[in-house]
C-alpha cells in the first residue's frame, strides 16, 4: 500500500483513468490519499483520507509518503481565496482549503516536496462563532462558475461548495449531496433553520442538489454559478427570473 500528498493546487480526479473521463472530484493542496492500485503506469487509483471518495488521478499531482505522514491530521488550511507557495524558488498558487501539512512557522513539506507558505492560516478547530464564519465565507465565493466536480472559487458544484465550506471552519461532510444527506441531524421545518443548515433537494426522490440556509426564506447554492435564490417550503425560486427550479426535500444540521 503506497500512500501520497497532493502538491498542485487542486488535482482531477476522474471516474476512469482517462483524460477525457468525466471529473467527479477535485483534491486540494495538501489533502493525503491512500493509493489503491495503478494502471498504465501514470494512472493511480486512489482514496481520499478526508471523505473516502475513491477515483483515478495521475501521478504527477501527487507526492508520495509514508503512512505516519499521510495518516496524521493536518490542523492549519489556507484561508484566502488564494494564498501562494514558493516551492523550490517558483511560485504556486493555491486555493482556500488547501491543507498546509507539516507546517512550522512559515516553512512545511515532506520528502521531496518543501514549500514556503504566504497567506493567512486558519486553525478551524479554534473556530467558535463556526455558523457565522461559514455564512461570510460563503458570500466570498458568490458568482464562482458551476463546475462539475469542483471545489474551487474558478469552479465548484454544489456539494463541492458546501464540503468546502464546512471544510473551512472545521467540520468534515461527505462529498456528494445524497451523501451528506444520509448524515447530520434532521430540521423538520423550514422555519426553524438557522444559518449553515443545508438544504436537500430532489428529482423523482434522488437527492440531485444541496444548498446552504442564510435564513428561513434564503439560500446560498452552486447552480450555473454561486448565487443567492429565494427558499419557501416547495424549493428554490431564482430570485432572478422567479423560476421555481429545485424542489425541497429535507433539511439537516451539521453545527
């Protein structure tokens, strides 16, 4: 079992060990995997230790570890929309929720890969006021691109934005919407959400989309873009063209 640390800004990772594959997850900067199997040389089959998400990435966007490196919590993530490394005298952008393994003061990084890290740190343990945090958080990211399989402010889908978010202050959620669905604790009715509750929504009772609760009649979701829409008890309605366009289905409490 071979073990690695993600060390681009964000990597691809596909259904199938081709290019041309369908991008069901992106991993961030400094996120551990656990390699199941390779193929074609290139192609890795991997596990993410933050969520369990399996799918295939190449192996130039990792760096390999041993198991104590790649299995050891990681407390400090950026902050910024963007910070920046210097790795080996070149600079290396990367996006908020990088994790910042083996960080001591401004300098981290494991066998063959060191880094020099510029931005703000965040410590999401020590986060206490999380519900409004995430709520700010959020607003930051209003008009990112849809963008299947995404987790970043250039593209993001909308369980990509809410893992993210939750990420940022603390609090580990499954990947995908029917997965986050499946956990948390139930919400029976729209009026008592409070800000940072998710909300489900489906199509002939497969969950399809998840959303972020700013208040009992507004939602913070990824759907074209990051945009904030208009929520009754039925579901979403654009508050651009007044177009209902997704139908509630259940709301959960992660904080």
């Amino acid at each position: 079992m071979k073990y690695a640390i993600v060390t681009v800004p964000a990597a691809a990772v596909r259904k199938k060990p081709n290019h041309r594959a369908e991008m069901s997850n992106q991993l961030l900067f400094g996120e551990p995997v656990k390699v199941i199997r390779a193929k074609k040389e290139k192609w890795l089959n991997i596990e993410s230790f933050y969520d369990g998400y399996q799918g295939w990435l190449t192996n130039h966007l990792i760096t390999f570890t041993n198991k104590e490196t790649a299995t050891c919590p990681t407390k400090k993530i950026a902050a910024d929309l963007f910070s920046h490394l210097v790795v080996n005298g070149v600079t290396m952008n990367i996006p908020a929720g990088s994790s910042l393994f083996q960080l001591d003061k401004k300098r981290g990084g494991i066998e063959g890969f060191q880094y020099e890290f510029y931005g703000k740190i965040s410590e999401p343990e020590k986060i206490k006021q999380r519900a409004e945090v995430l709520v700010a958080n959020a607003h930051t990211w209003l008009n990112a691109p849809y963008l299947w399989g995404g987790k970043t402010i250039l593209g993001v889908d909308c369980s990509g934005f809410s893992q993210t978010m939750y990420k940022l202050v603390g609090v580990p959620i499954p990947r995908d919407a029917w997965q986050q669905a499946q956990v948390g604790t139930p919400v029976r009715k729209l009026e008592d959400v409070m800000p940072g509750d998710l909300a489900f929504f489906d199509d002939k009772d497969e969950i399809v989309h998840v959303g972020i609760l700013l208040s009992a009649d507004k939602i913070v979701h990824s759907a074209g873009k990051v945009r904030i829409d208009l929520i009754d008890k039925k579901g979403i309605t654009n508050s651009d063209t007044g177009e209902r366009t997704h139908r509630l289905k259940l709301i959960k409490r992660f904080l």
